[in-house]
C-alpha cells in the first residue's frame, strides 16, 4: 500500500478507500526525536527562518521519509501551503490540492470532494461505506472526549493525542481502534480527579512536548482541546452525508465560525479559562484579538516557535495564569 502525505485533516474516507496509508505529516514532525533537524534542513533548502517551524517540519518530513504522493490544502487552512506544494511539486513530489471552500458551500464541497475521488479513482458509495465504518471509531474517541471532561478520569494529553490522531488514524484505522479500546479500558479504571481547573486549549495543536504535563503539574488540567476535537468529527450523525461533514468541520473555516463552537464547550465543560496557542510567524496569531474580544472567560495567550520542551518564561507564565484562577475559583 503507497502512503500518502497530508498537510492537515482532509477527508481521509478517500485514501482508506483508494487502499492508501495517510499519513499526517504533522503528526510525524512533532513527534519526531529529529524535529529540529527537520527543520535545519528545510532551511538549508532555501525556507526562510522567519516562517512558520511546522512548514519546514512537514516539507523535510515528506521528502526524508520516502512520501512522494500529498494532499495538500490550499484553501481553508494555512496560507503558507499553496508555496510549500509549489516546492514539493519542483521536487518531483505528487502533489494533489483540496479546498475547504471559503463560502461553506454544499456544491462547492461536492465538487471538491468529486475531484479527490477522482484523483485517487474511488466512487461516493464505497467513500461513504467507509464513513460508516469510522463512524463507530470516531464515537469511541468521543467517549474517550467523555472521559476527560465528565468523567474527570483522562489526561489533557490523551484528550489531544487521540483527537489530533484521527487526521490519519495512524495510517491503519483498525489497529488504531484496538489501541483505543485498550486505552479507554485503562482509563476507565482510574479514579476521578477532583478540586482542578479546568482549562480548554484552543488554537493549532501544540508545537511544545510537555505543555499537558506541565499543566496537571500545577493542578490544572485540559478538558478541552478546540482543534483537536473538530478532527476527530465525533459530533456528526452516521446519517450525515461526507460533504456535510466536511463543511461543517469548524478548523478551516475562520475564528467567527470556530467562536460560536467554543463558547459552547466553556459552558458544556464549565472551564476556568482557556490557553490560546499561537505559532511563531503565523498569520492566525492575529485571530488572538478577536478571541480575546469575544470571550469572556480568563485567556492566556502563549506562542511556541521550535519543538521541545517549554521554555521557562512560558512555564511562569502558564503556572501565574493557574494560581490565579484557583484564586478566583477557591
Ligand atoms: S501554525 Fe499557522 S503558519 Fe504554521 S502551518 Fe499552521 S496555519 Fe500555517
């Protein structure tokens, strides 16, 4: 089977169907003992140092580890991407572009999705066959969703690894679905935690290894992981059809839109505060101003460059934010 390369959540029914492995090149980055090297060598290619660290991470990921085919989003994701497939594409790589259409358009996301099954020569009834065969997948990840925010018993990390990991289900949804039986069975037999904040994590995934660690170091814990959560598309019905789906995934469709879905989750899983994530050089750094206006919950805003470990001044800063809100809520 031939992997393909993604550059963030696209509708991986496709690939599952077409036989293909996904490959989340995210996913393989961030956790990578080579991360930096990665990212040395994007730059030795000629990529900027002032960009975005997981472009170059992705960009010298696909093209060290043998992935020559990708599904790229140029629309509705990063605006550095439509650049880093023109290099991909120079390079000789496979380069196959989709679009979350920037009007939420049902026709536009048929065509979209039509052409994606084109590309990789599958029709809708087998696509959806697959569908319903992740949708019983996608509600045990909402029940590990479940775990963490009504039942007190997962970490803030498991909350975010298994979310974030439906992008690609690891490149093999069954034995990504063994492995989640066996987690939620250890989780289960933990004991509840109690007397936490409970914080919600939104912005892009986390560049930083430790940052969930770290958190339930001080007595705080994630209950909520915005983005990761929208991957895991555990909220649809199995009746929903995948242009339904894809259009109504919150991520690739702007802060307004991701806003509303928020302010649902602070009731829904009575959160403390929040920790708004934004990545060195990146363009949704900006979106912070509208996220601080428009909520009104406590909001600490971080910015992580390189991967690895927290650096101490955003380690202060993370352990002031929990004191201060024990000091509102004890
Ligand atoms: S963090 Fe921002 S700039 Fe970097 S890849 Fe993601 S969307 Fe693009």
């Amino acid at each position: 089977m031939k992997k393909v390369g993604l550059t963030t959540t696209i509708p991986v029914e496709v690939l599952i169907t077409a036989k293909m492995i996904p490959i989340d090149l995210n996913n393989i980055f961030v956790t990578s003992n080579r991360a930096k090297e990665y990212i040395e060598n994007a730059e030795l290619e000629g990529f900027p140092r002032n960009l975005c660290s997981w472009i170059k991470g992705l960009f010298s990921v696909a093209l060290e580890n043998d992935i020559n085919q990708i599904i790229g989003v140029y629309e509705g994701d990063c605006s550095n991407t439509g650049a880093l497939l023109e290099v991909w594409r120079m390079k000789g790589h496979r380069v196959v572009p989709f679009a979350f259409p920037k009007g939420r358009n049902i026709e536009d996301m048929r065509r979209e999705i039509t052409s994606l099954m084109n590309a990789f020569n599958v029709t809708l009834e087998e696509v959806e066959r697959v569908k319903r065969e992740l949708h019983f997948i996608r509600k045990r990840v909402q029940y590990l969703d479940e775990l963490t925010f009504r039942h007190n018993r997962a970490t803030g990390f498991e909350n975010h690894l298994w979310q974030v990991c439906c992008s690609d289900f690891n490149g093999d949804y069954r034995k990504f679905s063994e492995d989640l039986e066996e987690m939620i069975t250890i989780i289960e037999g933990r004991q509840p935690r109690e007397d936490e904040i409970r914080l919600g994590y939104i912005g892009v995934p986390p560049i930083f290894s430790n940052i969930y660690d770290t958190i339930e170091d001080c007595g705080a814990r994630v209950v909520y992981n915005e983005v990761q959560r929208a991957f895991s598309m555990a909220d649809f019905d199995i009746e929903d059809s995948i242009h339904h789906m894809y259009l109504n995934f919150t991520y690739p469709y702007g802060i307004e839109f991701r806003l509303e879905e928020i302010k649902r989750q602070i009731e829904l899983r009575d959160l403390d505060g929040i920790i708004h994530y934004v990545q060195a050089f990146c363009y949704k750094g900006i979106e912070d101003i509208v996220v601080k206006h428009k909520l009104d919950i406590p909001i600490l805003t971080i910015e992580g460059d390189l991967p690895g470990s927290l650096d101490a001044r955003t380690r202060l800063r993370i352990e002031s934010f929990i004191d201060m809100l024990k000091d509102r809520r004890f």
